[in-house]
C-alpha cells in the first residue's frame, strides 16, 4: 500500500497543498511550527479517518476557513483507492472510491504512526502500555475487543455493587455472581495477552536486536495484579482470579473497588536484564517504543498482505548514528515512510533506494527535491 498523491485545502496551516509522494522514503524537513506534523496527520486521517492528535475536526480546520478537505489517492497491489474526507466542526464525511463510508474497513489501509508521545509507552502511566497490548498488538483480533468491552462493563457494574455494599444498602454474597463474570472475562483477557505476548516475543527481540546492531537484548515480562502462576490455561487462570477475589473482597467493599484483574496489569521492558523504565537512557526508551511500533509493520504485511504506511514524527531526536543507521535500513525499500526532521543531514540510505525530500516553510512545501 502506498499514498500516490495527497491534496488537502484549509488543514491546519495549509491553505492548498499538494504532495505527490515517492514509494519509499520521503523526509520532511522544516523548522518547528511549520507544518511537518500537521502534513503526517493529514496522511494519518486520510488512511484512518481519525486524527492522532485531536477528535474535534473545528482544531485541524485551517483558522480562516469553516471546512477542510483532503483528497488522497492509494495505490496496493491490486487496486486504487480514493478517498475524499471532508471536515466541518463537529461533522466528517469520508467517500471512498465515490461511496459514503462510516469507518473503514478493518486494516485497511494500514497506517503504523511514531510520535513522540508514544515515549508513554516506556514512561507514562501502565494504561498506555495496556492499551497498546489491547488496541495495537491485538488489533486484529474482532473477537479479544469484545471480550475487553464486556470485562470493563462488568468491572463498572461490579464497582457500583461494591459501593452498595459498603454503604449497607446490601449483603456481600451478591458479588457472587458478578466475581463469576469477571472471573470469565478477566480469564480470557489475561489468556489473550499472555499469548500475544508469546507470539509476538520472539519478532520482537530480533527486530530489537537489528535497531540496535546487535546490542540489546530485549524482553518483555507482563505482571499480573493477582499474579497468576499457572498461565497456560484459561480455566486455571479463572480459578486463580477467583480465589484471588476472596482474599481482597474486604479491602476491596471499603474502597468500594475492583483492586485486581486484567485492568490493574502491567508490562515491563528489560534491555540485557535491566528495566527499562527506570534504567534506560531517553535513546534506549525511544528505541525500545520503536521497535514496538515497528513491529506492527510486519503484522499488517502478513495479516493483510499489505505493508502499511510508516509516518515516524521526530524520530531521530536522541538516536546515535548506529541507532538512526538501523533504523533508516530496516524500514527503507519495502514501506513507504515518511519521516520529519529538523536537518536533512545524517539522513543515508541505500544508494539505490529513491527518497524524496520536502522543504516545509509555515504551510507550503517548497521545496520538492528527488534525489
Ligand atoms: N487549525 C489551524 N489553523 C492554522 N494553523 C494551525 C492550525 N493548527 C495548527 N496550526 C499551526 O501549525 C503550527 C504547528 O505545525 P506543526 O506541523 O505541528 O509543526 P512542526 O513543523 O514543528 O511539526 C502551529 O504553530 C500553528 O500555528
Ligand atoms: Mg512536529
């Protein structure tokens, strides 16, 4: 999959712009405030029909204008795909190839986004990481969401209950049946992300060790707020959540909350045994936060048969020479990438790969050198 061209009216600080991109790698270049994300969130949109930035379409709307459009044309293996997006405050419309569409189809087409604040992932709080495991690795899997939706409408529920009880307006058998429920679904989302984890392991830890050049070795230990022992087995896991429930239900009835489970989990990152949060450099975190986003790249390839679009926003900032080096040659000839930058230097690649470079001056390409 890959963007062919892309015009947009009224985004952000563009007022019309067109951009007609390589198959590889293209660079946008530019000072701060000129426009270099706003033009990675328009691709962004244009492949999701969301901003990563902002659910309010009046912000992406240009200052002087009451409506945006981006107009894009995609181009896989086998099809084209237009796509017309039209924003007003408030409103959104999408056409794609002439027919009103709400959402996209899942996967497609495949977008794989490094910002900056993705750093969350190794920083921030343990719900960034359980959201990436939850709406990320397992992205394409219809049927963990269901179970996740379910699960938190339990806990919600489970959570009222528990206020009733401390406040005397019932009796503690009546969680019976609700630690039941959660006890399934807390089951499943444990046993799911425990084999997404396996699953995606090993691909991890060699991707880690190629964006390091061989230096780091990369693993991932998740910690379950019951911790769970026995974690080859739904059914186990069940029964361990369970009898976990009954040794904190009284803590739990006089906070009036639901202390263990799937949603009080966490993840931790280890570079060569040592923790990564509290351990790593800002240039190890960034790099751990690329291979997980990296990674996704050969998920869509081989869940849709597509390479996605990689859009990677200041990612170079913090990177040795070896670590940008790495990472230019990994996602360089396959994936068409764009990355911004404040400086076109220390950008080598391949000899024979085509990039593309982009002069960005307060919401105007003005530059549009192939090299
Ligand atoms: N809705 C908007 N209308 C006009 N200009 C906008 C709008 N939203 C943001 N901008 C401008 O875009 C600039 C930021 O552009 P951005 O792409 O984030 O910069 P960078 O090149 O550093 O990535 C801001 O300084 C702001 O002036
Ligand atoms: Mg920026």
């Amino acid at each position: 999959m890959y963007l062919k061209r892309l015009e947009m009216a009224n985004f952000r600080n563009y007022i019309r712009q067109v951009i007609e991109p390589g198959p590889y790698f293209n660079i946008l270049v530019g000072q701060n405030a000129q426009g270099k994300t706003n033009l990675l969130e328009s691709i962004y949109l244009a492949c999701t029909g969301k901003s990563f930035r902002t659910s309010k379409e009046r912000e992406a709307i240009h200052w002087d204008s009451e409506f945006s459009t981006i107009h894009s044309l995609l181009e896989t293996e086998t099809h084209q795909l237009e796509i017309k997006l039209f924003l007003q405050p408030g409103k959104k419309k999408i056409l794609v190839n002439g027919i009103a569409a709400n959402r996209y189809p899942l996967g497609w087409p495949g977008v794989v986004l490094f910002t900056p604040d993705d750093l969350l992932l190794v920083k921030g709080s343990p719900q960034e990481r359980r959201r990436f495991l939850d709406y990320e690795l397992g992205f394409f899997q219809p049927q963990y969401g269901h179970y996740l939706s379910r699960y938190y409408r339990v806990l919600s529920q489970r959570n009222n209950l528990l206020r009733e009880i401390r406040d005397k307006r019932l009796k503690s058998h009546a969680l019976q049946v609700w630690n039941e429920q959660l006890g399934r679904y807390g089951a499943k989302i444990l046993y799911f992300r425990l084999e997404l984890l396996k699953k995606f392991s090993p691909h991890l830890r060699e991707l880690h060790l190629q964006l390091t050049a061989g230096r780091e070795k990369f693993e991932i230990k998740y910690h379950s707020s019951f911790k769970a022992t026995n974690i080859d087995s739904e059914e186990e896991l069940f029964k361990q959540y369970l009898k976990a429930l009954t040794t904190v239900q009284e803590e739990e009835i006089a906070r009036a909350q639901t202390l263990i489970g799937p949603h009080r989990d966490d993840l931790s990152f280890f570079l060569n045994g040592a923790d990564a949060r509290i351990y790593g450099s800002q240039g190890q975190q960034r790099t751990v936060v690329l291979t997980l986003k990296i990674s996704q790249i050969t998920q869509w390839k081989n869940e849709t048969s597509e390479y996605p679009i990689l859009l990677l926003d200041d990612v170079l900032l913090e990177l040795d020479r070896d670590r940008r080096q790495a990472l230019l040659s990994y996602v360089t000839g396959t994936v068409q990438t764009f990355m911004t930058s404040t400086s076109s230097e220390n950008l080598k690649i391949g000899a024979n790969v085509e990039r593309k470079l982009y002069n960005i001056v307060n919401g105007k390409i003005i530059k549009n050198l192939k090299e």
